[in-house]
C-alpha cells in the first residue's frame, strides 16, 4: 500500500485525503505549513522560484519525515513556471537521496491516456478500468465534501465582520473543518455540513454594522493557503470588512476539468479590452476579477501573489488602468518569506481607512 501525501493548500487536503483512502491508500497528512516548513522549502530551493515552490517542497520533506512515500501533485501548461514543479521537486529530491515519488496528475482533457496511468498507479484496482470505477465513486463523495467545505468558507467571510466576540467564527469554522473531516459517508457529509450551518447561525453578531466589502483576487495557491498569505482573510474580517474571494477549490476544480465556470468565463470576458491574452497563472482572470467588483460597487479589491509570479506582475500593472477606469481602489501584495504580518496590517488598516473614507464621500454627496 502506497503511503500519499499532496500539497497542503487551504482545505483542500481534507477532502482529498477522502479521495486517496478510498482508491485504497493510507494517507500521510500534510502538516499544516509553519516557519520550519517554509525554512525547509527555501533551504533546498533553487532562491529564484516562486514562494508557492518553497512551501510545497517544504512540506514534501516534513511528509517525507512522516513516512510518505509518494508525493501527488497536480501540472499545468503555459507560460508560467508551474509546469515545471513536479519535475524540478522529483530532481531536488533525488539529489537529497530521498527515493519518495512525485505522481503527477495534468489535465486529463490534454492526455487522457497518461491520466487513467497515473490514476491506476495510486489505486488498489486490478485494472485500469477498476481504477476509472473506483475513481468515479470516491471523486464524487469526495467532491459532496468539499462543496461543504467552500460552503462554510464563505459563510465565515460573511459572518465574521459582524461577530461580536472576535474569534468566533474562526472557532466555528475550524470546527466545521473537523465535522467534515471525520465525515465518511454521503449522510454523514449532509449532517455535518447541516450542524456547521447552524453553529455559524448560532454565532452572536452585530446585524447592524456598517462593513465594507472587499474582493480578494490573485495567484490560486497564495488566494487559497491561509500560511502563505499569513491570514489576510482572518485580518480584514477583524477589520469590519465582508471578503469575497474569487476563487474556491470547487470552481478551480471544474475549471481544471474543462467544464468553465461562470465566475471564470464572465472574469475572461471582463478582462477582454485590457488583457485579451491568457499570461499563465491566474493573471488574466485577475483583471477580469477586479471590473466585475467594481461592476457590482465593491469598496476596494485586494491583490495577493507570490513575489516574483509574472502573470499576477503583468496583472499588477494593468490594475492601475483598471483602477482608474472603474473608480475602484486596489492593493497589491506580494508574499514571500521575508514578508511580515505586521507590515501587512499596518498597509490594510491604511487601506481600510482610505475605503470608509471613500465610503463616507460617497454618502455625503449624495445628501446634498
Ligand atoms: S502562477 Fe505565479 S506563483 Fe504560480 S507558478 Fe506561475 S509564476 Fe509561480
């Protein structure tokens, strides 16, 4: 029996874990990444890769320490770097003398064949149509799993703005991460993602107050791991403001499965008169992100990325045309391991404060 391990990334590792037991593998859980992790990544990592790499690497060694003995990660293609991350992750880790192996699952729509190989490698079948059976079954619990678990997300970005004991709805939503997780059947996912609704509905809030919204868009892994861009969500809902975060596990999942969103079509489409090429990455969907806030009179949008991703870079440059067509205020990040979580709230307290004043502006002139 195979011992897998996967990158961790937001809750991602939940439902896949679910994935991987069930097609018959004992699974090795990615510790949550910490300091030592991005330590470890950046010790082995060539310096001028993207942080997302580092994190990645780090945590394959602290899996490997664990007792992993295959590694599942996803590719891509296109002009950014990440196609080359398996390969380059396999290479460093061979030259460091461990023998864990990378499996490593692209698009199945590009090579159906090479998927439905690599797939009957990290199963139990008998055969490769076993293998497609199994994966069937296990993807579609899995996937009930994970729709909950974007649904307790977002009902944590609405909720916590309006909390009335900071930490509360953290609490309650790390708890519903923990329902779901020991969820192993279809009724059980139900009753868990049922019992995680009503402890938020159960949290005390402030219906009345006055939040802002904001939209979070940029590079999928920094958008999605909490580590990686040290808890911006937690902050900002600490700061009164509701997060909308244009991209979830569940879109990015049938995006990658060839079956186009909504959110990612009409993002394309918006992008179209300032970016009508695809850049790699998520840079092009990045600027159609931040017209449809502004089309839906969001208060400001926040950029995140890794320093040193091109298509976010690209992407940055073309926000401050986006910015001023639109009337709508964007801050830019860029994470990497020099970065620090008191620099960043100092820069979105700043922010914040620009947007109620906008905000106020707004309410004033139309008064008069
Ligand atoms: S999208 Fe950006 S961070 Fe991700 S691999 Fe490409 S360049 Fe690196």
């Amino acid at each position: 029996m195979r011992k897998v391990t996967f990158p961790h990334m937001g809750h991602s590792c939940i439902p896949f874990k679910m994935l991987m037991e069930e097609l018959g593998n004992e699974v090795i859980m990615p510790p949550v990444p910490t300091k030592k992790t991005l330590d470890l990544g950046v010790k082995y990592s060539p310096e001028f890769v993207c942080l997302p790499y580092k994190i990645v690497l780090g945590t394959y060694l602290e899996a490997i320490e664990l007792g992993a003995d295959t590694l599942i990660a996803v590719d891509s293609y296109g002009p950014c770097r990440f196609g080359h991350y398996s390969h380059l992750h396999q290479s460093i880790l061979q030259d460091m003398g461990h023998e864990a192996e990378v499996i490593c699952f692209g698009y199945p729509k590009r090579n159906y064949l090479d998927f439905i190989r690599k797939l009957h490698r990290v199963t139990t079948a008998k055969t490769p149509l076993t293998s497609i059976y199994l994966f069937y079954k296990a993807f579609k619990k899995s996937w009930e799993k994970l729709k909950a678990l974007d649904a307790m997300e977002k009902l944590s970005h609405q909720i916590r703005p309006r909390e009335l004991k900071r930490g509360d709805t953290s609490k309650v939503y790390r708890q519903t991460q923990a329902w779901l997780d020991e969820a192993k059947t279809y009724e059980q996912i139900a009753e868990a993602k049922v019992a995680g609704i009503k402890a938020f509905k159960n949290i005390a809030i402030d219906p009345q107050r006055q939040v802002l919204k904001v939209g979070l868009t940029g590079e999928i892994y920094v958008l999605l791991e909490p580590t990686s861009n040290l808890e911006i969500e937690e902050t900002l809902g600490y700061m009164g403001v509701e997060v909308e975060r244009s991209l979830y596990l569940t879109g990015w999942t049938q995006d990658t499965l060839g079956q186009s969103t909504k959110e990612h079509d009409t993002a394309i489409e918006a992008a179209k008169p300032y970016l009508p090429y695809k850049i790699g990455g998520h840079g092009r969907e990045t600027v159609g992100h931040v017209v449809k806030y502004a089309r839906r009179q969001f208060d400001g949008v926040v950029q995140v990325a890794p320093f040193t991703c091109t298509p976010e870079i690209v992407a940055r440059t073309i926000l401050n045309k986006v910015s001023n067509v639109h009337d709508i205020p964007v801050l830019t990040f860029f994470f990497d391991e020099q970065t620090g979580k008191a620099g960043m709230t100092t820069r979105l307290e700043a922010f914040i404060d620009l947007l109620k004043r906008k905000q106020q502006s707004v309410i004033t002139a139309a008064a008069i």
